[in-house]
C-alpha cells in the first residue's frame, strides 16, 4: 500500500478522473470512496469528506486482504 499526496502529477490527475464510488452502508461521518484503477493493476481509497487529501493505493492483492481483514473484524476497534 502507498500513500500518495493528490497535487498536479499525473498521477493526481489520473486520480480526478477516476471512476470513485461510496459505498451504500457509509455514514455521514464514516465515509470511504474506493476505485479501480486502470486494467485492475491498483484500487485507490480515499476519505470522502476530504477528496483532495491523501489516497492509498493498493495493489489487486493487498486490497484483496484488506477487505478479507475487515470482514474478519482484523481491523475492529472494539
């Protein structure tokens, strides 16, 4: 996973354009917007109140285990 600043590489650029979605069991204050990025060689995640902040970047595995972790309840903070 990478952390990547939005600014005004292309990169950043790429990222505007991309096809970014919120999932339908966000809150008002919880929210996430995932995307897939290019031929399915990363998915990007970035904080919905804060679109021009950072993005992580995951490649087709790692996302694959983040999402295996949280369903696993790996990430819960209780």
């Amino acid at each position: 996973m990478n952390e990547i600043r939005t600014g005004s590489s292309d990169l950043a650029r790429h990222l505007a354009d991309a096809p970014w979605r919120t999932s339908t069991r966000s809150q008002t204050s919880n929210c996430v917007e995932v995307a897939p990025l290019g031929t399915g060689a990363a998915v990007a995640l970035r904080d919905s109140k804060d679109r021009g902040g950072p993005v992580l970047l995951f490649s087709r595995a790692q996302w694959r285990g983040f999402l295996a972790g949280a369903k696993n309840g790996q990430f819960d903070l209780t």
